[in-house]
C-alpha cells in the first residue's frame, strides 16, 4: 500500500475527524473510501466526455430508446 501525506485545512480536517467518530472508523478508512470515490466518478466523466467527442465528431453514433432497451 502507498502512503501518502497532505496537510488538510482546518476545518477539512475536523470534518473528517467527525465522520470517522460519527461511523466509527479512522480518518485513514475515510480517506481511503473518499478517495476511490472521487476516483471512479473522474474516470466516468472521462469516458462520458470521450464518448461525447466520439459523437460530435462522427466517430459514433446513437441508438434510440426503443432499440437500447
């Protein structure tokens, strides 16, 4: 496993050692499950905004509703 160090602002920090309270985990497990989840939706977005270049370029196209399903 990587280890990684950052200072947090304040007010970030005590909002994280809240939630770890509040569910009983470490600020770690926190940051680690923040952290996955920030990554899976940047990776989505990725492949949305490809997807959308793919079609406004001509490189794909669409399938209507009725099709899809």
């Amino acid at each position: 496993m990587g280890v990684v160090s950052l200072d947090l602002p304040e007010d970030v920090d005590r909002r994280l050692q809240q939630l770890a309270d509040r569910t009983g985990r470490n600020q770690a497990s926190c940051m680690v499950e923040g952290v996955q989840e920030y990554l899976d939706d940047q990776e989505d977005l990725h492949i949305a905004e490809q997807r959308l270049n793919d079609l406004r370029t001509g490189q794909s196209g669409t399938v209507p509703l009725n099709e899809a399903m």
